[in-house]
C-alpha cells in the first residue's frame, strides 16, 4: 500500500489549516474564516496540527522570522500560502489544497513556490495522524482547551518563536515577592496565537505561574500602506473624512466587532460551541442580514452567554480595573464602562450588542463624536487600542499564567488601529 500517497490524499481533500493573520489582514481573516467554515476544513490552533499555513493581510517584514518558525514547526506534508487581500483567499486556499496533493495529480501551474526563507514550499512525506488531530468543525480549532483546564490552553504560546527543546526558553533566577530565589522563565505569547490580536506580541516573565513582567512589542508595519486597513473603524474613518455614513452601518459594524472579541474570549475560556454561534453571527451582520433575521439569535445568545455561571466564575476577579483607572490610562469604550473584571468586560459586550440591535437599520448620519467606535471613542492620532495595550502591562503583572490570555481576550485590542496610525504619521511627515 501506498501509505504516502494515502496520507497525501487525506490531507489535501480536507486540510488542516493554521490561519496566521497579521496587523492590517482583519478583512481577508474574516473571508478566511468564512470560507473555512463553508469548506468544512478544520482549523488547527498550532503548528504540529496543521497542513496549509494561510498568511492572511498584508506583507509585514518584521514578521517574516516568526512565519518562518512556524513554517519550520509544521510536519510534512505541507503548503504555504498568502492572502493578501479577501479577494485572494478562495485562490489561495485552492492553490494550497494543489500543493498537498500527490505529485501525479498535482496541475503543472501549482509547483510549490519559494517561500520568503527561500525553503521550497509544499515538501511532501509521511506524516503519522495522532489521535485528536483531527478537529470538529464546531470548535474551529481554537483555543488549545484539551488538558489545560477552564482557562483556556496555552500550547503553542511563543508562536513559534522559543528555539528551545519543547518549545520554551531556558530559565534564569530572580527574586520574587518574598524575597526567595526562584527560577525566572521568559515566555513570549504572539505574535501568532489562535483567538489573539493579530501580530500582537506580549513578553512575559514569569516566577513559577505568577507573571512579573510584561513587555509589550511595538506593531508591525507593512511594506505597502495602502494595503494596511482598519476594518473595525472604516465607517468612523469615512465619516471623519467627510463621507455620509448612516449609524445602522457603524452600530452594525461595533455589533459584528464585539461578536468577533467575544468568540476569541469564549473560545480561549473552552466554550467553542458558543464562540462559533459568535462568529456566526457576526457574519451575518457583515454581510447585511436585517435586524428580523438576526434579532432572535442575537438575544438567545446574549441571554445564553450572559447568563452562564460557569463562564463567569471563570471569569471572576481577573484583570479588575475600575473605571476610573481606565479613564486615567486613556481607556474608553466598553471596558471603561464595564469598570471591573474580565466578567464585567464581557457583559459590556453583551450589554452594547443589545443596545445596538434596534438600531441596525438606522438611517441617521454618523457623527463620531457621539457614537464610540468598537473600542472606544475614535482619533486616528490617539488610536483606543493604543491605550488598551498600554493597559496590558499593569494588568497582567502579578497575574497567574493561566488568567494572562483571558485578560487579554476581554481587553481584546486591535493591533489594526496601530498599523492605521503608522500610515497617517508617515504620510503626513
């Protein structure tokens, strides 16, 4: 039998696939992810379970070392492929299902191209498929829940930057709170985590489970300004630029940008059921569903989410940060509303998505004094994710390990609005 060409067979009619966004990507993440979802292709939420790596957004060469190392982490067979923009995914996706077939069967146009590290892409051999590789289309591949308990998992963390055996960096000593010597663990998370903002690297130190320091690097910027947008705020950009916009269109877009944070805080909480009912649902907005078709799920869902016990005591009394903390921090929008914890965070979300839902439809024009972009009130000098991630520092510090990616899921800051804020500071000096 042959078993290399079976394993070849198997992996290019359903592959596994590592989506790998990048800042400035959101709109060809979201086309991925759809795409995905209507193939029926699992999503892998590390290297080691993955056959297609799809780069999603523009190209970033501050990046191209830890694509590289992710690259390196996948076993064969393999393909790589990038999707610079929404229109590329469907191509993109094809051409890589292309790569992973058997040589015999492969279209003389798909030859595996060079890849930025100058490795040919697309390597074929055996590869032995463990039990629980294989993914159900309901969990998306998100959120590395098995074996690491309620909050959420923390496999593959480094993103494929640790060179270390086992994938983490060797440990130094330091002195911690009560004066002890103990082992200090340098530990980066990002930039490419499954249910993390895109390209966002935070770099913890870490005594025994306990975070000491945090780090936070600065986003990456594209090669191509043009091709760097921020999707989450277009209806508040449009209307600062002059443009008519109607307020249904930017409630609609900070429903669907809210629905979207939710889904990565109950994916990484090990809710994927609920997480995908989020995304679901934020595409239906996207995509102009009419408040009478969505309005139903929306409330069931809200109802669901927010009355879970389980969810919240998960949740319960990490990352608190009161309102007026926020507030000195530079901090608006919903987590300087909700005023509290990752519990109280979430429900803000839950709380504005109702609020917003009769509005949908709303023909008024925008006025973005008045109306909060998704994460807060918009100034493209002050960006809000800016201040979200400045925040991130002062609430993970002292935090235990297994809280870090939760405080950051209900924070959930948009590296995209930085990329954005690099492109007016250049194009005005």
């Amino acid at each position: 039998m042959d078993l290399t060409g079976l394993t070849l067979r198997v992996a290019a009619a359903r592959p596994h696939v590592l989506l790998a966004a990048v800042p400035g990507g959101t709109a060809v993440r979201l086309a991925a992810e759809r795409l995905l979802r209507a193939r029926d292709w699992p999503r892998a939420s590390t290297p080691a379970q993955a056959d297609l790596l799809l780069v999603a957004g523009p190209d970033l060469p501050e990046l191209r070392t830890p694509l590289e190392r992710l690259w390196r982490d996948m076993p064969a067979p393999r393909a790589r492929v990038h999707a610079r923009t929404a229109d590329e995914v469907e191509d993109a996706l094809n051409a890589g299902r292309a790569l992973l077939g058997p040589p015999a069967v492969r279209p003389a146009s798909a030859a595996p191209p060079v890849d930025a590290g100058g490795h040919r892409e697309g390597d074929h051999g055996a590869r032995e498929r463990h039990e629980g590789d294989d993914q159900t289309p309901g969990h998306d591949g998100h959120g590395d829940h098995g074996g690491h308990g309620g909050h959420g998992g923390h496999g593959g963390h480094s993103g494929g930057q640790t060179e270390m055996p086992g994938g983490l960096p060797m440990a130094g000593q330091g002195a911690d709170r009560d004066g002890l010597t103990l082992d200090q663990l340098h530990l980066p998370l990002g930039p490419f985590l499954a249910d993390w903002p895109a390209g966002l690297t935070v770099r913890l130190v870490l005594q025994g489970d306990v975070v000491q320091r945090v780090d936070v690097d600065e986003p990456a910027r594209p090669i191509d300004d043009a091709a760097a947008e921020a999707f989450w705020v277009q209806p508040w950009l449009r209307a600062a630029s002059g443009e008519p916009v109607p307020v249904g269109e930017a409630v609609r877009r900070r429903a669907a940008a809210h629905l979207d944070s939710l889904g990565r805080l109950l994916a990484v909480a090990g809710w994927p059921a609920e997480a995908v009912r989020a995304w679901r649902l934020r595409d239906d907005l996207l995509s102009g569903a009419p408040r009478a078709a969505v309005a139903p799920r929306l409330e069931r869902f809200t109802r669901r989410v927010g009355g879970s016990r389980t969810l919240a005591w998960l949740t319960r009394g990490i990352g608190v940060v009161t309102a007026q903390k926020a507030r000195e921090a530079g901090v608006g929008g919903p987590a300087a509303r909700a005023g509290g914890d990752v519990t109280s965070r979430y429900r803000q979300w839950l709380a504005d998505i109702r609020h917003d839902l009769p509005r949908l439809e709303d023909p008024a024009p925008l006025d973005v004094a008045v109306e909060d972009s998704p994460r807060g009130p918009w100034s493209a000098e002050h960006p809000p994710s800016a201040a979200l991630i400045a925040l991130l520092p002062r609430l993970l510090e002292g935090a235990e390990l297994a809280a870090a990616r939760l405080v950051v899921a209900s924070l959930d800051p948009d590296p995209d609005e930085l990329v954005f804020r690099g492109v007016v500071e250049v194009a005005r000096g």
